[in-house]
C-alpha cells in the first residue's frame, strides 16, 4: 500500500512539472530576445521574481500538499509569469 501511495505522488508531481515545463519553455524565449536587446536590468529583476515566487509558493504549498506541492508552485510561478510577460 505504502509503494503505491508514493507512485502516486511521484506521477502527480510529474504532471505538474511537465504542464511547468510548457511555460518554462516560452518564458526562455523571452530571456533570450531580452539578451539579444541587451536588457540585462529587465533579465536580473524577472529571475529575482521567479526565484522569489518559486521559494515562496513552493513553501507555502509544500506545506498543504506535500513534495507534490513544489510542482503546483512551478505550475503556478512560471504560469503567472508567462502571463505576465506575453499576454
């Protein structure tokens, strides 16, 4: 019962980092036009705020749901912050 309680949480973490992964992938994209404009200023403040928000959430959820609760913050913070930049 036990290793089927942890197979479970290790695929619903892995769901929440592959749905992170999705946005992590546009927000690169934006890193990379920012570097090639040389806005150095606007790529330091934006890794501060995803680092921030990922330590933040990811406490914050890691405490409700458990190592499943990392995924949702990734989810979250690199969702927020595709949102932000792109629509």
């Amino acid at each position: 019962m036990r290793r089927r309680l942890s197979i479970l949480i290790v695929v619903a973490m892995l769901r929440a980092m592959v749905v992170a992964s999705l946005f992590v992938g546009v927000n690169q994209v934006y890193f990379a036009i920012k570097r090639v404009q040389r806005d150095v200023k606007g790529i330091v403040v934006l890794s501060g705020v995803i680092f921030g928000l990922l330590v933040g959430l990811g406490y914050l959820f890691m405490g409700l749901y458990g190592v499943v609760g990392l995924g949702f913050g990734a989810t979250v913070v690199v969702g927020e912050v595709w949102r932000e930049v792109w629509v």
